[in-house]
C-alpha cells in the first residue's frame, strides 16, 4: 500500500510539473509572431513561418535570387543568401506587424557580405521612403558602419537608435520597444536607445519587407537567418543571446 501511495504522489508530481511547463510554452508562443528558420536545400527559393502565436503563418515570398543558401548558417544548415541588387523577401502584410502602441521585438542574425548597390543595406522592416509609408526598420549603412534601429509615429517622422558597429561573421541584432524606450542591442549588449511615444504608424497594405525597402532600391548584401518578430519587448537589459535556433513552443 504504501508503495502504491509513493508511486501514485511521484506521478502526480510529475503530471503536475508538465502542466506547468506546458502552459509556460504555451504562452511564449502567443508572444512570437513570425519565425523563419531559413533551412532546407540549397538554391531552394521558400521558407515557411513556423511561429505559432496570433494570425501565422504568414505568407512569405522570395523576389530575384533571394535564396536559401547551405554555405553559411548561424543554426540549422542554411541561411537566406541576398545578393545585394534586387533580392529580398516579403511577408504578406498582417497586423501582427502593425504594433500600435504596444511592446514588441524584431530580431535577427545578420552576416554582412560586404558593399551592396547602395551604401544603405535594409535589414527588415516596414518602411517605404515617400508617401508617409514609414513604421519600423531594422538597417545598416554600408560607409559608416552604423546600425539603425528606427520607429515612426505618424509615417514621416522618425524615432532613432543607432551605433557604429562591427560586423564580422554572423551578428545577433534585436530592435525592442519597451515601453516608451527604443532598445537597439548587438549580440545581446545594448548599444542604443532612444525615447518614443505613441503608436507606431500602421501601415495596412505593405508587406514587411526582410532585405529591402519597400519602394527604394536599398538592398542588404549577405546573409540572414532566425528571424524572429514577437509582441512582447523580450530583452530589456543586456543579454546572452539563445545558442540554438529559437522554438515555435517556448522561449
Ligand atoms: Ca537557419
Ligand atoms: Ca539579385
């Protein structure tokens, strides 16, 4: 009897443990929107969004010779190579990239592959030049060195972070509103922030972009892989980036 009682109170605890920690996921996975590992063959021209939370997966669509590419990866085999003239990918629009006033992250793990068409490299984001199409991005000037982490309240106007940076092999970049402070950070450490206030200007037709700017020839040259966008600031103070590929379930 009193062997049936132990074997019945070890169980239990370990039931009890596993509901806990799959409520824990369950929650992390509400807060990612969009997660795109880029694996698979080489030369292959498709990712699928794996994030669980709200309205994924999106649609994402690669432009000219967008491709994923086994040469180089920071987790899982393969990255998506962008060649630096006329390559990008998109995600069809969604409101799951239209933040309002709410928190939210944009990571990913970049490698630069030098001079690009044009000085300015777009990283991600959903930024048109003209035509007040401007929300958020994630960019990088090519001359400089400068990583640009940028925010717009209203579609023209701009809240800005940004620090000269150096970009060897692949780089872990996250762009975090938290709360009324841009945060820029680099391999987990911060190197911006800057004030905001507000809600970010929506923009309801554009795709969010990985690789260029909407309507502006401004494209990255290198290779990107674990994307990540979440509704939630992850990081607010200095960090260990994941060494892994992130989780659909989990952090
Ligand atoms: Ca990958
Ligand atoms: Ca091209």
């Amino acid at each position: 009897m009193r062997l049936i009682l132990a074997i019945f109170l070890t169980v239990s605890v370990f039931a009890d443990a596993s509901v806990r920690a799959h409520r824990r996921a369950h929650i992390w996975a509400e807060k990612t929107v969009l997660l795109l590992h880029f694996d698979g063959a080489d030369a292959a021209t498709s990712a699928t969004d794996v994030a669980l939370g709200d309205t994924a997966p999106h649609t994402v669509a690669f432009v000219d010779n967008a491709q994923i590419d086994t040469a180089q990866s920071k987790f899982g085999g393969a990255s998506l190579l962008l060649d630096g003239n006329g390559d990008y990918v998109d995600v069809a629009n969604s409101p799951d990239f239209n933040f309002g006033s709410s928190d939210f992250t944009v990571e990913l793990q970049f490698r630069l592959g030098g001079a690009g068409t044009n000085t300015w490299q777009e990283l991600i984001g959903m930024w048109a030049e003209v035509g007040g199409g401007k929300s958020w991005l994630i960019g990088y000037d090519y001359n400089t060195t400068t990583l640009y982490f940028a925010t717009s309240a209203d579609g023209s106007s701009q809240d800005v972070c940004s620090a000269v940076v150096s970009l060897d092999g692949f780089v872990h970049l996250a762009g975090v509103r938290d709360g009324s402070t841009l945060r820029l950070f680099v391999n987990g450490t911060s190197v911006s922030t800057a004030a905001v206030s507000g809600s970010i200007y929506a923009d309801t037709v554009k795709p969010m972009r990985i690789g260029a700017r909407n309507n502006a020839a401004l494209y990255a040259k290198g290779h990107i892989d674990e994307v990540r966008i979440s509704d939630v600031a992850r990081y607010t103070a200095n960090f260990t980036p994941r060494q892994g590929p992130f989780q659909a379930i989990g952090q």
